[in-house]
C-alpha cells in the first residue's frame, strides 16, 4: 500500500492538537478522582470548561479540517485508505453528541448530587482508557519516551540515511 505524503507540518499540528486533547482528557480524569473537594462551584466550573473546550476546538476547528481536507486527499491518493477514512469520519460524527452527552452527565451530577457521579465518571473513564493504551506505546520519533532498545535502529538510520535527511553519503 502506498501512503500518500503528507506534509510535516500538517502531520506536526495534528500530533500537537492530538496531544492537547489527551491532556485535557488526562485532566479530567485526575479532576474527577481528586473530587469537588470543599469548593464544588469552582470543581464542576473547571470540568465545564473541559468539556467546552472538547466541544469548542476538537470538534469545531480540528476534526472539519481533517473532514474536510486532509481525508479527501488521502482517499483520492490512496483509495485503499477509505475504510480507515470512513472509520474515522464515523468517529468525528459521533464525537460532538458523546460531548454533549458527558455535559449533560456532569449537569446532573452538579444538580441531583454525588449519585450521579459515577455514571460521568465511567463515561469520561471510557474516554481516559482509550488515551492510556495509546500513550503507553508512544513512538519514540513521535513525542513517545525514549526507549534504548530502539536506539541501534535511530542511529543506523541517521548514519545511513543521505544528508540533509541524516548524515550518511549523498
């Protein structure tokens, strides 16, 4: 299969709003086991803001820039990526009523009261899985933790690679 090229900056602005997100998802989750403590207002304020962001910039401004660019030039240069493509669109389709949805938990937990907040807690723990098993796999070469084992490999591909890819003969 011949993946299409893409260019470093777009794949770099990808990789950091992708790991903005994880943050705040990351967060989150730590918000929640740390509970609403002795000032509730300012708890649920925070975890409102979260969401909004979630909302706000994930689904409003970064998924229609992949929808909307960077998948159809994917799909014609590479057709055999569509499945991948469809699955992904799926995701971002779903993505702004799973947002809504966890609103409307974190409401009722800050409304009804403390029997409510289990149920948010596991829809944002479902969420926080899914980041866990991604981050602890990271590639090295992508912002993931240096891993020695692979360090043979890094270094034969700088020495072996041609200038100014690495330092190897041109």
């Amino acid at each position: 299969m011949r993946v299409p090229s893409v260019p470093n900056a777009t794949l770099q602005i990808i990789r950091d709003e992708h790991a903005a997100l994880a943050a705040v998802l990351r967060s989150l989750s730590m918000m929640i086991e740390r509970g609403a403590d002795a000032q509730p207002g300012r708890f649920f304020d925070v975890l409102r803001a979260m969401l909004f962001y979630i909302d706000e910039f994930p689904e409003r401004l970064h998924h229609p820039k992949e929808s909307d660019h960077l998948f159809p030039k994917l799909a014609r240069a590479a057709p055999e990526l569509l499945p991948v493509i469809h699955q992904l669109e799926a995701d971002h389709m779903n993505g702004e009523a799973s947002v809504r949805e966890l609103q409307h938990k974190l409401l009722a937990w800050e409304l009804i009261g403390e029997t409510r907040r289990q149920v948010f807690a596991d829809s944002v723990q479902d969420w926080s899985e899914l980041d866990a098993v991604f981050e602890t796999s990271r590639d090295p070469l992508a912002g993931g933790t240096r891993d020695p084992a692979y360090d043979g490999l890094f270094t034969r591909i700088v020495l072996q690679a041609p200038a100014p890819i690495g330092v190897g003969a041109v």
